[in-house]
C-alpha cells in the first residue's frame, strides 16, 4: 500500500473512532478520565520464554510506585500483523511497546495522529531520569527526533558491542544472527570430528539420519532431525550456514543485507550470485530431509520442545542451555564454518558486519487514545534508571543479580548458583525475566553499575575471537544512519514488496532446488522493475555516504 493511500486509511479509521468516542462520551471527555487516568492498555511484543509481566516483581514494583495499573495485551507471534490491524481499525492502546517500528512508520504515525509528540513531556519535572540522559547524551536525542522536530517514541539501545571486553572496533553483539551449536556425543559416538566446513557438517548431518541418533535419547525409529531451524527468524533461522559462502543475512531487514563494498559503494547481498549459489547449495540439504521439513512452518517453541527431547543434530540460538535444556551437555557451538570444500567457495567465511546498535524510538510509542500521556511516562521513566534497566535486562536483584562487589557493582548469578537455586542455567533464568521495551544501557553502565554478563561476554569473546577475525570485509552499513523526507517516501513505497519478493524466493529456492538461470534473472528483474530495487540503492547509497562524509 502507497503512503498516500495508508494515510487516508489511518486517517478515515481516526475520524470513526474520535466520532464514536464523542457520542459514547457526550462531548470531548478524554478516554478513562483524562489527567485521572490510572489504568492503561498497552499492546506489544514479548519473548516467547518470558513466564509474563504480571508476575515479574520489578515490573509490579514499578507500577505501584507510579500508581498505575497496566492492561498488557502482548504476544510472541504475529505481533506486526495484530498492530496493522489494531491500527487500522483506529481502535488504539494507550500505547504500542517492543513493537520496533521503523523510522518511516514512526515519521508517518505521527503525522497522521496515531503516535502523540512526546517532547513536551520529556522534561525533568516528568521524566528526571530520561532528561538527565538526553541532557548528557545529545546525539540520542537527535536519534529520536523526527525530521519534523518532534518525538514520538522513547529512545532504546543496548549500547554494548565488541568495545566492552577491550577490542579497539566495536562491533554489535549481533553481527552473527544467531550461533550453531551440535550433537558431539553423536559425533564422538561415530567417530567424526567437530565439523570446520559445511562438506564437513553436510557429512555429519548425513550419519546422524542414517543412523538414527535420536533413538540415543530415547526417541522412536524414525525421529532423528538432523538439523532444526526457523527460515530467517532472529537467533533460530538458518542465515547463519550462509557464512561459508561469504556473508550472513537477514531478508526481514534490507538495510542489514546491504554488503559495502571496499570502493565505498553499497549492494544487495540477495542480489549477488554468492546468494544464489548458498541457497542453490542448501536446497540440496533441504531434499536429502538433512534440514528440518517444517523450518517454515514451526515457532520457536516447537523448535525448542524438539531439542529439549533430543532428537535434534544441529540448531541454532543464542545459547545451548536454553534450546537443549537437560540435553545441553552432548552439545557444543559449532565454530564458523567455511564453504564447500571442492568449490569456489572452499576456504571462504563471511560476515555481514554491523557496528554498535543504534538508538531506535520504535520500542514505546504512546497513541492518541491515551488520556494521560504524564501519567504514562512518568511511570517509563522509571526504565531508564540504570539499576532498573539492568533488572529489565536480566533479571531481578535477589534473584539475577546477586550482590554487590568490593567496587559497588551489582554482580550476575552464576549457573552453578542458578541451577543449584532455581533449577535453571543464568541464561535461561534471564530469559524468564528479561523484559521488552523501551530502555538504554549505556556504555559507561558497565564500569558503574553491573557486570556485564557472562553470556554477553561469551557472544562478545567468541565474536572478536573466532568470527571477526575471519571476515575479509569488516565495512558495514551503519545502524545509525538517517533519511530524508523523501528518501523515507521511496523507502516505505517499495521495501515491503522488496523483502517479500526475496523472502518468497529464498524459501521456494531452498525447498524445491535452486533458480535455474531463466528463473534468477527473472527474479532480478523483478527487483529493479516492480520492487524499487535500483531506486532503493540509490536511497541507501547517498544516505551512506553522507553519514561517512560527516564523520
């Protein structure tokens, strides 16, 4: 849908709703009473392993020291097709939370009265902790400003990348998409070694179906998946075993599948043959049924009720503890794995690179309905003082966070400690209590307030130690990069359709074999004509090399 046409939507879907709610109410009374509004709805997005918000004790504690009460609407599925229709049914929450609008949904939402300015609200009176950052911290505000000078979402980021354990570049902790991890009992019980190339773990994958290694765990003939994923989901999709042909990917985002090229000039990666040929490589795994069937189809939850009962080879996330459960010590990660050996890809590893996440305003957007945008964020205001981020973060004091050491710095538990305490591993107890929505951990946090986690420090070491280094183009397209008025028209005109093309394409290619040379420059041509792929470039080219020419 154009711009244009989605405006007269919103906006017709506005007037009914303003009408209906000026007869229900007899005139201009704001929703819940105005300024005496205690009680609000939010809607949003929430990790499939949280156990809720209601029974979070920091989330509780918060609210009551506000004085409000929080209707939580959220889920861990379908979350954007939920808002779309939320949103153009104009029957608004007080406010949307980890919904991670984009900069043209924001710019758009808020001309068109759906999103309200905040800015006046962000003030010390109201918002002291907030102010105070903003204050010493300039460049979130621009961040967060649209480019018509106001701002309608609070700032988010996790400021933290390869910079906190000392590396001089400072890389996003999610560079890599997520981390594989295999079976080693079942190598060792064949006799093969950890893999280090994908002939090496196509290999690996073949023995594990042959004979059936899931019957090791006391599963039925016939249940052995060799490998188990999502198809481009964050931290479980496949995207991951694309590096041995020199690059990773995610296609739900354009903007992370740009490769910047040593000249300085920006492409799509779902444009080069190096993609054609991974996906080319892989539908042969996905027919030998080395992959599993329904990676298309299963949540994650499905995904990780299949490893916790042993019948999975491969998979991926974030963390072996909390995909394998009890099954976790027969796993280890895999290392980063080169191409096929005997192909022009033998010996290749790849990354696409990303620095140091960006402030985004797309995580707590307060809508019109809400008739007491103060009330609101004083309460979110409370998210951004730092020993209440890191709860939000990880988990609660007293039962994340531990005590404080010798400097006055909060200290994580330890996995011995969780499972001894909770039953559970660190990573799996953060995952319970770890909260999505607006908040800014700050670089400086990490010297005065809390450790950084030992399985942030993991990712971070294994990024710089085993990754990084591997990678012959470290360029990357910044997060943090902005658009024009204009270039946010182009952009929000073709990228959905543009994302969709290649999504569709990559997931018919792996399951029924890759393009043939008809079928890919037809897929090409599709791009350039119908999906905007040339002008697209074009945006994201003179928006990279204004952001360079500036620093």
């Amino acid at each position: 849908m154009k711009r244009s046409t989605l405006k007269k939507v919103l906006c017709l879907a506005l007037a009914l709703c303003l009408t209906a709610a000026l007869a229900a109410c007899g005139g201009g009374t704001e929703k819940n009473g105005g300024e005496d509004q205690t009680t609000f709805s939010i809607m949003g997005g929430m990790s499939s392993l949280s156990s809720g918000y209601d029974s979070n004790p920091v989330m509780q504690q918060m609210a009551e020291d506000a004085g409000i009460e929080i209707e939580w609407d959220l889920m861990a599925d379908s979350l954007s097709e939920r808002v779309g229709v939320t949103i153009g049914g104009g029957d608004l929450p007080d406010a949307f939370i980890a919904v991670n609008f984009s900069q043209g949904d924001i710019a758009e939402y808020g001309e068109d009265g759906v999103f309200i300015d905040l800015t006046e609200y962000i003030t010390p009176e109201i918002m002291p902790n907030l102010s105070k950052i903003l204050e010493e911290h300039p460049e979130i505000r621009s961040a967060i400003t649209s480019a018509d000078g106001k701002i309608y979402g609070l700032p988010q980021g996790e400021l933290m990348g390869t910079a906190a354990i000392g590396m001089e570049d400072n890389y996003a902790i999610h560079s890599v998409p997520e981390f594989s991890m295999i079976n080693k009992t079942w190598l060792d019980e064949l006799g093969l070694p950890v893999p280090t190339n994908l002939t090496e773990l196509h290999d690996a994958l073949v023995a594990f179906k042959e004979n059936d290694m899931a019957t090791r765990n006391g599963n039925s003939a016939g249940q052995t998946i060799p490998m188990s994923t999502g198809y481009d989901q964050w931290c479980w999709g496949q995207e991951i075993f694309y590096s041995g042909f020199g690059f990773t990917n995610f296609t739900s985002d354009v903007c992370n599948d740009l490769l910047v090229n040593p000249d300085g000039t920006v492409e799509f990666v779902c444009a080069t043959k190096k993609y054609r040929d991974a996906v080319s490589y892989f539908s042969d795994w996905y027919k030998e049924e080395l992959m599993d069937l329904e990676m298309f189809s299963q949540s994650d939850s499905q995904l990780i009720a299949k490893c916790t009962q042993g019948r999975v080879g491969v998979a991926t996330w974030w963390y072996i503890e909390q995909i394998m459960g009890d099954k976790s010590d027969q796993y280890v990660y895999l290392p980063p794995l080169s191409g096929p050996v005997g192909t022009e890809y033998e010996g290749v590893m790849g990354l696409n690179l990303r620095g140091a996440p960006a402030v985004t305003a797309g995580h707590l957007n307060i809508t019109s309905a809400c008739g007491n945008p103060a009330g609101l964020l004083k309460y979110f205001d409370q998210w951004y003082d730092p020993e209440i981020v890191m709860q939000l973060q990880y988990g609660p004091i007293g039962i994340f966070f531990t005590e404080k050491d010798e400097n006055g710095m909060w200290k994580a538990i330890t996995d011995e400690e969780a499972v001894a305490k909770y039953g559970k591993t660190a990573g799996s107890l953060q995952a319970q209590y770890a909260v999505y929505g607006p908040r800014l951990i700050l670089p400086e946090y990490y010297d005065t307030v809390f450790e950084l986690e030992d399985r942030a420090k993991e990712r971070l070491e294994l990024l710089a130690n085993d990754w990084i280094p591997l990678a012959e183009n470290k360029l990357y397209y910044p997060n943090d990069v902005t658009f024009t008025a204009d270039e946010l028209e182009i952009i929000d005109r073709y990228k959905a359709s543009f994302v969709q093309l290649v999504a569709e394409n990559e997931g018919n290619w792996l399951k029924n074999g890759g393009p043939t040379d008809k079928e890919w420059e037809d897929y090409l041509n599709v791009l350039r004509d119908s999906c905007g792929m040339d002008k697209l470039l074009t945006v994201y080219q003179d928006a990279y090399t204004r952001y360079m020419s500036a620093q």
